[in-house]
C-alpha cells in the first residue's frame, strides 16, 4: 500500500491509514508506505499498535516529507521505485490511495509502468469525484492508463 498523507487529502488519508491498520492485522505479508513529496516505509508503524497511536507514530517518526508539504508524486513515485522496486514481483499486488494532484511536478508516470510490468496488478483508490479528473493539476489518467484500474472512492 502506498498512501498520500499530504493535507489536500486530509480526511481521505486517515481512511487509507485505517485501511492499513486492518489489512496489516489481517494479513501476514502487506508492506505500508506512506508520502508527501518522498516516500517512507511505516509498515512497523501499525503492526502492534492500536490505530491512533499509530497515526500519532507516523506523523511523529516516518520521513514523508523532503522539501515541502505539497504532494509530489512524481519524486515520491520515483523514491519508492529507487528503494523498493526490487520487491516488486508476480506476487504483488500494488494498492495506491490519493487524489493523483500533481502540484505541477514531474509526474514521473513511468514509475508506474515499470511497477505494472513486474507486479500482479495495481490498483488505485482516488477520493476525488471522477469528473474533477484531469482538471487543474490533476493528473488522474496519465497515471490510470498505467494501472489496472483507478477507481472513485469517497467513503
């Protein structure tokens, strides 16, 4: 799972960071990342704690934020590939959740191929309504084209 956690996505993300907490306590095998402008593994972040703490936890010790507090999905895509695009297999399932809002960064969408070319599927959550896709900075199907399906989620 990799999870925007930037403020344009405020509410979305603590549902996406409740998400996490539930499949980490349902599943042996998921892996946890969050990002603003780079990425940070948190996965050791909700393993043994209740949900609040570790919220509290993330917000407090994962390295989510390299410049500024702006999404940037392409350097955090980017990073994410750099350090663990190596675990990316056949196996792999590749959850994305966030708004797909650009800021006006590099979108770096061919991230999102190579993960695409090694992984089982890739899906991504966005909890903007699909008609505010591909207006002002959003960059919604530039990376839809590279995943196996971007679906509208707002609740």
């Amino acid at each position: 799972m990799l999870c925007d956690v930037s403020d344009s996505v405020a509410r979305f993300a603590r549902f996406s960071l409740m998400l996490v907490h539930a499949l980490q306590a349902q599943f042996t095998r998921v892996r946890s990342f969050a990002f603003i402008d780079t990425v940070d593994e948190v996965t050791h972040l909700f393993e043994h704690e209740d949900f609040f703490a570790a919220v509290d936890r993330m917000n407090a010790e994962a390295e989510v934020v390299w410049l500024d507090t702006n999404s940037n999905y392409g350097t955090a895509l980017e990073k994410f590939w750099d350090a663990y695009g190596s675990d990316v297999g056949p196996r792999t399932t590749l959850l994305i959740l966030g708004d797909a809002r650009s800021n006006n960064r590099t979108p770096r969408a061919w991230v999102l191929k190579e993960l695409a070319a090694k992984a089982h599927r890739i899906y991504w959550l966005n909890p903007e309504p699909q008609v505010y896709w591909d207006t002002g900075d959003s960059i919604a199907s530039l990376y839809a084209a590279h995943v196996n399906d971007m679906i509208e989620v707002r609740n």
